[in-house]
C-alpha cells in the first residue's frame, strides 16, 4: 500500500475517533470549526482561490 | 497557512499559531493534495482560544424554559448538533429545533416562540434567534415523520443539562425525506458511527411513505 494510503487511513481513524468524544465537547469544537471554516470562506472569496489563500496567509505570518 | 519541512515529513499549520494565545483544534496525519500538490504528513489547526463558554447551554435553558411556560407541546434538536450526538463533530452555522405546537394552524405560529425569546434577551437574526454565539432556527413539525421525531425523541445531556434530541433513525429519515447531498453524507455518517442501522431506517421510511426513495439510497450509496 502506498504511503499516501497510509495517510488516508491514519487521517480517517482519526476523525472516525472523535465521535468518542462527548456531545459537549464536540459542540465545543463545531463553533471553533464554524469560525475556521468562515475565516477561510472569507479569506478565499477576497483571493479567489486556494493557493491565494496559502500566499495570503504565509504573506500575515498566520 | 504555513509549511514546514522536517526530516521526510512536512506539516501544515493551520490558522493562529500558539505565540497568538491560541490552541491546537486537532493534530494528525493529513494529505492534502490540491492544485498546490501538497503531501502532508502532520497537519495542525490552530484557531483563537475560546472563552470556555459553550453557549449551547444557554440555548438547551431556554428550550427547557419553553417547554415548562407551554409555548411549545414540546421540541427535539435536530439537524447537524443533533447528528453530533452520534458521529465526530462536524462544522455547522446554526442549531436547528423542531418545534411541536398546540396551535399549529395559528397564522404566525412562531410569534409566540419569538416574544418568548425577546423577553429573555434573545433577540432574532434573520431567519433565526441569536443565543450566544449560536444563532438557533425554530422550525415547526411539518409532517407526520417530523411529528413522530419529537414526540419519540430521546433524552441527551449536554453539559449537565438533560436536552430533547431527535433519534439517530428518525434524524436519517428526515434526512432521506429532504434527500440534498448534505442530507445522504449524514445518513451515510449515522450509519458509519453505527449509531442506526439499516433495518431501523427502513422501518421509519416504510411507515412514512420514504421505501422508494429509501430503495434509491441503498442502490446509489450501499451498493445494494
């Protein structure tokens, strides 16, 4: 199996392992997904695309 | 959004860095494999420090607090915070509650609803009512599935507190009724949590009018 395979289902465990987590915490994390997810919709509807978006942030030391 | 370069392996910082008072969201393995052809081997999120304060709490008091006052019958959450209850979090603008009135057929059904909230300080936002920082849509039972959701919904907890959530079954044949994109992800998610299986969806969308659409489901994403 490739390497990048690998990754692939190291980064689904992962994820499939939050679920364990309980509903507080995980609506905890939802609202700091939402304020992620806004702050990157916004950054990239000002640069219009994902590799404006890479630049832009590097470019504010984020 | 920055890379660094270690050894064989690159991360992906994400958002604030520490230095900012910020905290780590998640750590883990990630590819991530776009126009830029990046290959991540560890990605790392970072976003502001949150106060602590989970809102949510706020929203499940006033729940409560109008179930008890009998503006509503009774209420469930549903939608993305209820389907958390089952699988790993996932981001969402607003907190969704079905609303089960006395007077339905009422011309303003959610004036009630609405005043109730004014009256505690909540004050609506566009389609919605703003609770802290989430902004919460009150939607009326609009079938007999919906009906049937809260009246059969379960009791939840979050944060100490007990709260009314729709079930995993009736959440997927709600979701199956809608029938978006968003909406088959979110079965798909329930399944994969295990948190319902197929036969228990069936047996909701059999009772409501949803087999041939349910039969479509499985074709195109259960390979049945």
């Amino acid at each position: 199996m490739s390497k990048r395979n690998t990754l692939f289902e190291r980064q689904a465990a992962w994820q499939r392992a939050r679920a364990k987590l309980s509903w507080t915490e995980k609506l905890r994390l939802a609202v700091i997904l939402r304020e992620l997810a806004l702050s990157m919709r916004r950054t990239s509807k000002e640069h219009g695309n994902a590799a404006a978006v890479v630049e832009s942030l590097a470019k504010y030391g984020r | 959004m920055t890379q660094e370069k270690r050894g064989q392996h690159t991360t992906l910082h994400v958002g604030l860095r520490p230095s900012c008072g910020s905290v780590t969201l998640g750590r883990g393995a990630a590819v991530v494999d776009g126009d830029s052809g990046w290959l991540a081997s560890e990605v790392y999120i970072w976003t502001r420090r949150h106060d602590g304060e989970n809102h949510m709490k706020a929203v499940v008091e006033l729940l409560n607090e109008m179930k008890k006052a009998g503006v509503v019958q009774d209420y469930a959450l549903f939608g993305a915070v209820a389907q958390m209850r089952y699988t790993e979090p996932i981001a969402t603008l607003d907190a969704d509650i079905l609303v089960l009135l006395k007077d339905a057929t009422a011309i303003d059904v959610l004036s009630q609803i609405y005043r109730f909230c004014r009256e505690r300080g909540y004050l609506p936002r566009e389609e919605a009512v703003l609770v802290g920082d989430w902004p919460v849509q009150f939607i009326p039972t609009f079938s007999p599935l919906t009906e049937e959701a809260v009246r059969e919904a379960e009791t939840g907890e979050i944060e100490g507190l007990s709260v009314r959530v729709v079930s995993a079954r009736h959440l997927a044949a709600i979701a199956l009724s809608v029938g978006r994109a968003r909406d088959h992800a979110r079965i798909l998610a329930l399944l994969e949590s295990e948190a319902v299986n197929r036969d228990e969806i069936e047996r909701v969308a059999l009772r409501h009018g949803l087999q041939e659409r349910w039969t479509n489901f499985k074709r195109r994403f259960l390979d049945e």
